[in-house]
C-alpha cells in the first residue's frame, strides 16, 4: 500500500492538495494511507522550503504548489511502479 502524506500547517492549500491527492487515488483504483503532517520539525526531515508538499512513500515529489490531480495521479503511478 501507498503511504501518501501531505505537509502543511493546514492552509487552504494543504486541504486542497490533500483533495486531490484522495481524488487521484479514487480514480485509481488503489489502496493508499494519507496522511497529514502538521509538525513543523517533521516537514523539516523532507527539506521542504515551501508548503503544501506532498510526498509518496518517503520521496517528496512536490513543494510550494497544488499540484493537478493529472500530474498526482502520475506522481502515484511512477511511486506503485518503482514499488513492483
């Protein structure tokens, strides 16, 4: 299963992006485990600069921006290839 996680204090944004991310695994089809981070010292650990981030089984794969659902749904398809 896919461990996703949104990083963010929880702004507009990070809610966002975490809709999205649930909408790009509905439309998948798969299993995955989203979570938030919240704690500041726990986005420090992904050397992210700028929030929302969004990370896919330990790899950060976006900061900074909301991505497009096409663009996650890309983003988990390349994280349950590497994971075959």
């Amino acid at each position: 299963m896919l461990v996703i996680k949104v990083l963010g204090p929880g702004c507009d944004n990070c809610k966002k992006l975490e809709t999205a991310a649930r909408q790009a695994v509905t439309h998948l089809g798969i299993e995955a485990q989203i979570e938030k981070v919240t704690d500041r010292a726990d986005m420090m650990r992904y050397n992210i600069l700028s929030t929302p981030g969004l990370v896919i089984n330990e790899k950060l794969v976006s900061a900074g921006r909301i991505p497009s659902e096409a663009e996650i749904t890309t983003f988990i398809a390349n994280a349950e290839m590497e994971r075959a």
